[in-house]
C-alpha cells in the first residue's frame, strides 16, 4: 500500500537547537546505522542513486537536515542523516519566504516574520513594517535628545555649569531603557506563536515577570552605587514582562471584540486603565506621605510585597473569568476527558471554569509528546514489521500515534502528515486519552491502537455534534499543528 505523507512545518529558531540535538543523538542509535552514515558521507551521491527508489520515509527538520528510511535488498530498514544544505531539499523550496526576502537568512526571516509568511498576514504587512522601523527609529532618537533636556531641567548638572553631566545622565538612563527593549525584542521574535493559543497563561505570567523585575528596582535604594545594572535587570525583566502582555492582550481584547469593534474595544480598555492609573497614583502618593514609610526600608518593601501579593492574586481572578468558546489544548484536554469517560462535552462556562491557567503542557496527564521521531515510536531495533503495521493501521488518519512502552506512565508520541489540521490534533488528543483510560500493559499495543481508531471512528463525530450544541466555535480551533518535524512517506512497502 502506498502512502503519501508530508506535515509541512517552518521552524522556530527556539527549536532549530532542539532538533540538531535530536539529529545528533540520531547518529549513534546503532553500529549499522553508523556505518550506513560513513557510506553515505563518503558518496552521498551513489547512496542517493541506489536507495532513492527503495525510500520509504523521510523526516525533514527545520535546520534543513533530513533522515531517510530505506527498505535495503534483503528488507531491512536503515536511515541516514542528510546534513543542512543537501540538494533537492523539497522542504526548504516548499517553505522559501517572498522572492524580495531572498536574500535574508531563514533564521532572521523567522525571527522578524509571522509563522507562514506571506500567506498568514494581509499583503500590505511587509509594507508596512518596513516603514515602521525606520519611523520608530527616529521617534527613538527624539526620545534620547529630550531625556538629556528632562536631566537638566531636574538639576542634573547643574552644579557644573555644562550639559556634559546632564548628557552623560541621559546616555546611562537611555543605556538602561535599550537593555530593556532588548527583552521584548527577544520575546516577540523567539515565542511570537505561543500567544494565540493560551493568553490567559502568558498574561499571568507576565505579572510573575514584572514583579521579579520591580524587585530590582526597589533595592536599588539600598545599593546605589550599583544603579545601573539593577535598573538595567528591572527593566530587561518588565520588558519581557511588557513582551508577553501586550500580544496576550490584543488576543483578550479580539475575544471581548464579538461585533468586530475592536477599536472601541481598545480604547474603552484605555479609559479602564486610565482610571486605575490615576487613582493607583493618587494612593502611592499618600502612602509615600506616610511617617516611617519612606524613611525604613524594611517597612517600604514589606508594604510593597503585600500589595503586589494582592495584585497577582487580583489579576489571577480576573484571567480566570474570561470564557473562551475557542478550542486550545488545555480546554481540548478537559473536553476530550469528558467525552471519553461520560459521551458527553463541558459547556463554555464549566470548561473555563476548571482550566488551570498556571499549568504547563509538559506536566500534563497524560502526556503526550508531539512531533516524535519514527525512531522513538517504533524503538531502536528499527522493526519493519513495526513500521508498516503501523503505517497500515493510520492510512486514513492524517497523523501516527504510538505508545511509549519504554515509561511506566503513559505516554504517547505524535506525528503529523501532509494535510494535518487542527481537526487532526484533536483527533489525536481523543485517541490518547481513550488509550489512557483502557490500557492494558499485558494486550498487544497494535490490537489497542486499532481498538481505539475503532471507538474514535464510531465517536468521534458525535464528540463534534457535541461541541457544537455546547456552544463551542468547531470552526477556530486553535490547535496548532506541531512544527518540528516533516515527515515524508514516499515509498511502498
């Protein structure tokens, strides 16, 4: 039979790391793979002649390199590693930005440019952003030259007679304000895709960031010989915080913004904020007039803490009002749970409600790891019959799922094929946790994954039908095909 596999997947540069460590650990799964790899390197060309029509598999990654599976003469399946820069490589035509960007190194282009650029953003985004540098950049340049203005007006070289101090003052305060930016500039290019899928989380964490980051500000009352640095950590850390706030924010505002006036949205946002500001201002200033407070430092950090303690706590329960009608993984989890064990779906509210916005993905249960090598799913003896049993059994599925049987705990590995969507995820996400709930360590893993794509077969459109009464939005989900691996199935076996 024969099967068609491709999961097209642009990288992230926080993964290109990642994967170059897996390419490597790769390497030295076996002696024969080994050997098969020196072969290879010493003529990559031949290899390539005398094997293409018996590859079966390929796995790109995202630095460009790629593993290929060959079915050799006597049926034994082998691979070797395709370094970065191999010919023909399909997944870097398949994923070449615009023409006018040519010139720019994939790993800037990804830093600077949305996930799927150009096809993800409306075609006058490039456009406009290459306006927007340089307009911010001379807005910047006005901000340096009236600091220096602000210093002198407050006094700051005055004694002296000359701008040379107020100047000075001005380069280190701005000095400051760059180390800052150097944190949002390091958030927006390096995690600019996680923000779509759980706002709530990263906006909470960005209140943790931003009150490790005011710490910093606050003892620099007791060491102020080392003002630079201690402001320049503050403002890094509040710069990440700002980083991860604002496109959370925008994400929050767009679920509020339900008659598409996200603009009024915005600015009524504005107003709200505004205000607090105003009156937060106005207590700060009695308080900072109370006897004793501004005098004691241990008395200013302690009522300090105190409040910030209740400004998480605050800001926790705000987050955790929102009700999202749109599908991330952790409300698929709960969803998917439901459905398994009662045939029946959590309404929006109730959903919501029960989604922890503190928790990682890594330390849910039960865990599944997405984007796995075929290696790790069928183990390091590399069987045949493992492998076309289990191509056999997802023919029709637009993903492969093994069972780790290496782990006590249960766990999975995922990878996704050509055409894969967000309707895939969740289809995996179901199948992993009927597993869950009906595993048996002594039954045949093959009997129970097919066990499974049988009851998923059988349900999962009445889990669909469900979501739908349940007032959930099946048409955005926001369940993001993993990126690390692509994967092509090119032979028949």
């Amino acid at each position: 039979m024969s099967h068609s596999l491709h999961l097209c997947i642009p990288a992230t540069p926080a993964l290109e790391s990642f994967t170059r460590k897996r390419a490597r650990r790769f390497q030295t799964l076996s002696s024969s793979l080994q050997s098969n790899l020196q072969s290879g390197e010493d003529e990559p060309d031949n290899c390539r002649g005398r094997c293409e029509a018996n590859v079966i598999l390929v796995e790109r990654y995202a630095n460009g390199s790629s593993r290929r599976y060959i079915l050799d003469d006597d049926s034994q399946l082998k691979s070797f590693l395709e370094e970065h820069g191999a010919k023909n490589s399909r997944f870097q035509e398949s994923h070449s930005l615009d023409t006018k960007l040519s010139w720019l190194p994939y790993s800037i282009k990804d830093f600077v440019l949305p996930v799927g650029f150009p096809g993800s953003v409306s075609d006058d985004y490039l456009q406009y952003m290459l306006l927007q540098f340089p307009t911010n950049v001379t807005g910047w340049i006005c901000h340096t030259l009236v600091t220096s203005s602000l210093l002198k007006a407050i006094g700051v070289g005055s004694f002296t007679g000359t701008t040379a101090a107020a100047s000075a003052a001005a380069i280190r305060w701005v000095s400051k304000d760059g180390i800052g930016a150097l944190g949002r500039l390091f958030v927006g290019g390096r995690f600019g895709n996680l923000f779509d899928d759980d706002p709530k989380q990263w906006r909470m964490y960005a209140d943790f960031i931003g009150s490790a980051g005011s710490i910093f500000d606050l003892v620099t009352q007791v060491y102020p010989a080392y003002f630079l640095p201690l402001a320049s950590l503050g403002n890094l850390a509040k710069a990440v915080a700002r980083g991860l706030k604002d496109p959370s924010f925008r994400v929050i505002q767009n679920h509020f913004a339900i008659s598409g006036n996200l603009g009024e949205v915005a600015a009524k946002e504005e107003v709200w904020e505004v205000g607090a500001q105003l009156f937060g201002l106005a207590l700060g200033i009695l308080m900072l007039d109370t006897p004793g407070l501004v005098k004691s430092f241990p008395v200013l950090a302690s009522t300090w803490m105190s409040i910030r303690v209740l400004h998480l706590w605050l800001r926790y329960l705000s987050l955790s009002v929102l009700q999202f009608d749109t599908i991330n993984l952790k409300r698929a989890r709960s969803l998917v749970k439901s459905h398994v064990s009662h045939s029946a779906v959590l309404g929006c509210a109730d959903c919501n409600r029960e989604e922890n916005i503190l928790s990682w993905e890594t330390f849910m249960k039960p865990r599944i790891i997405f984007s796995a090598p075929l290696e790790e799913m069928v183990g390091s003896e590399r069987s045949v019959a493992k492998v076309k049993t289990l191509l056999k059994l997802y023919t029709k599925e637009k993903y492969l799922l093994m069972v780790n049987q290496q782990k006590r705990d249960f766990e999975v590995f995922v990878s996704f094929k050509v055409g894969a969507t967000s309707i895939s995820v969740l289809r995996s996400v179901w199948q992993t946790y009927w597993l869950h709930d009906n595993w048996e360590s002594s039954v045949n893993v093959f009997d129970q994954l097919a066990q499974s794509l049988r009851e998923m077969e059988n349900r999962f459109e009445d889990f669909m039908q469900q979501l739908d009464v349940a007032g959930w939005h099946t048409h955005e989900i926001n369940l993001k095909v993993p990126r690390e691996i692509c994967i092509d199935e090119l032979g028949t076996i």
